[in-house]
C-alpha cells in the first residue's frame, strides 16, 4: 500500500465525500447513470449506508475519499457476511490496483471481526464483473435479480 493511502471505517460525516465519489464513479461510462438530483443521491448514499448492521469503509488519499464501500453484515445460515451494496473506485484511478487493494483490506478486516464470505451484486455485461471475478469472486449461477416497475 502507498504512504498516502488510508483505510478507514466511514461514518456519516463522510456522506457529502461519499456521495460525490459515487456520482462520479457511476455517471461516465459504462454505467451513465444519471444522478443529477443530488437530493436523491444523498438520499440513497444516506439510506444503504446507515442501514441496520451498515458497515461502509473508505481508502483516503491525501484527505480525498478515492474508493468506498457500502454495506451490511447479514447473519446466514452458512455464516456471516458483509454484503456490499455498493463498491467504487475513483475513475481516474481504475485500472491501477487501486480497487484491488482496497477489496484485500476488506477481506482482512472483515475476516479478523470473524466474517466468513462477502456478497454482492453487479451488472456481468460491465468491467465490474471482470474485475470481481479476478480478486476471486464466483458466479452464483442459481441466483437471479428480479424487478418489477410499479409506478406506471
């Protein structure tokens, strides 16, 4: 790890850093999700990462927020897991291990407070899916995301 680099627990006095590193993680390509309300996006960043059992951490750079991770333990039959709601890296900063990184301090720490696996979710159509599956993240091929539009 660099010098510079901090990992750190976030609390709430990191939302305003969390949210626009998640706005700029998520706006360009490949997501181009448009998070231009920033009452909604403060909103968001505020509702998964204080959920119950939240546990969110932060890699620091020279006092800037360059990667987060926001997420719950959840108590499973199988064990006990941090699954991650969302995970992003600067994007100036992809590509360079940054994430990588980041994601072995997670795995450490979360292994030392007795955490047995990590879950999460993302798109396989997306660089994401890459990168998880080369820091030894596998394919749960009986698992399915469902939606259902309701408002309209």
């Amino acid at each position: 790890m660099e010098n510079t680099e901090q990992f750190i627990l976030l609390d709430r006095s990191y939302l305003p850093q969390m949210a626009e590193l998640f706005r700029a993680s998520f706006a360009g390509e490949p997501w181009n999700d448009d998070w231009s309300d920033t009452r909604r996006l403060t909103e968001y960043i505020r509702d998964i990462s204080g959920a119950f059992n939240s546990l969110n951490y932060g890699l620091m750079s020279e006092g800037r927020l360059i990667a987060l991770s926001i997420g719950t333990v959840r108590h499973w039959w199988e064990g006990t897991n941090y699954n991650i709601e969302e995970f992003c890296v600067l994007p100036e900063l992809q590509g360079q291990g940054v994430g990588t990184r980041f994601m072995r301090l997670i795995e450490d720490e979360i292994r030392s407070c007795g955490i047995a696996g990590i879950f999460l979710q993302t798109d396989i159509d997306k660089p994401s899916f890459g990168f998880y599956c080369k820091n030894g993240f596998s394919r749960l091929d009986a698992h399915i995301s469902l939606y259902k539009r309701v408002d309209k």
